[in-house]
C-alpha cells in the first residue's frame, strides 16, 4: 500500500520517533509488552493491520502483563480526575443515581478483594445498570474463568482507543 492511502492519523502514529509512539501506545494500555509488541511491527498499511496486531499481542500477554494493563485503569464510577478518556468510557456512570453509584464502589471492592485487581470491561456504550450486571455476574467466576474475560475487554478497550488514535485528523 502506498502512503497515500494510508490514513493520515496511521501516517502520522507510523511516522512517530519510538519514545512518542511508544508513549501513546501505552496511553491506550498501559502493557509494556503490548506495547513492545505493536512498536516492532510498524509501520501499519491500515488501522486493521494494526488492530490485528494489538488482537495477537494482547492474546499474547502474561498474567503478569495483564496485571500491568489493568493498573492503568480506574475502578468504574471513579475515571481519574483529569483524565478525558477514562471520563468518557464511563460515561454511563456519570448520570447514575448515588444508589448505583455505592452499589458500584461495594461491587468494586468486593470483586477487588476477591481477584486483587480492579473490575475491568468495555464500559463504552454500557448504563451503569449494565456495569453493575456484570460485575454481579462475574465475581463468581474463577480467577482463570476472569483472567481470560479480563483479556477479551482489554481488548476491545484497546481497539476502541487505537481507534481514535489512528483515525484523528
């Protein structure tokens, strides 16, 4: 494929010294090892290329880095203050009632002492009453069984984020 019809977002990520796209990988995961993974194999003729890439190393990735990516992200109902992107996933808390949203913060605890990570999904597009489900329905799962959900949102999470990276103007 040429430059040409490669979009100008993925030109522009492709074109990064290593340090800046390094950096904004691990501001969509905060895995270095994913991040590692997708810095080797740039540049990307299309966002699919690189989707895909991020699909192969996430499937790729250790408990030990998946415990890295999940650091990166706050507890649902509690986006870093300050940070836009956290704010707008979970965007379906913002309007929740207080009852949720301390119904939320027990879940959260609870699933946190049961698997001593935070509560992880794709929480894009989701009600709060849809995160509140889930967390209900996943805290009895086995480590193993939330491991291996916890990599498929992670995932997701991460296509949604490359997404904006690459499709910017």
């Amino acid at each position: 494929m040429t430059s040409t019809s490669t979009p100008p977002g993925l030109a522009r990520f492709n074109a990064l010294e290593e340090d800046a796209a390094r950096a904004a990988l691990l501001e969509a995961c905060s895995s270095t090892a994913w991040a590692r993974r997708l810095l080797a194999a740039r540049p990307y003729a299309a966002p699919e290329d690189l989707y895909a890439a991020s699909d192969a190393a996430m499937a790729e990735l250790t408990a030990e880095d998946l415990a890295e990516a999940m650091a990166g992200h706050p507890p649902i109902g509690r986006p870093k203050p300050g940070d836009p992107t956290s704010a707008r996933e979970q965007s379906g808390m913002a309007g929740a009632s207080d009852q949720l949203k301390a119904e939320m913060l027990e879940l959260n605890l609870a699933y946190q002492d049961k698997f001593g990570h935070v509560f992880l999904i794709c929480a894009t597009g989701r009600t709060g009453e849809q995160m509140r489900d889930a967390v209900k329905e996943r805290i009895g799962n086995s480590p193993e069984q939330e491991r291996e959900i916890v990599r498929t949102e992670l995932g997701k999470i991460n296509r949604i984020r490359l997404a904006r990276l690459v499709e910017e103007d």
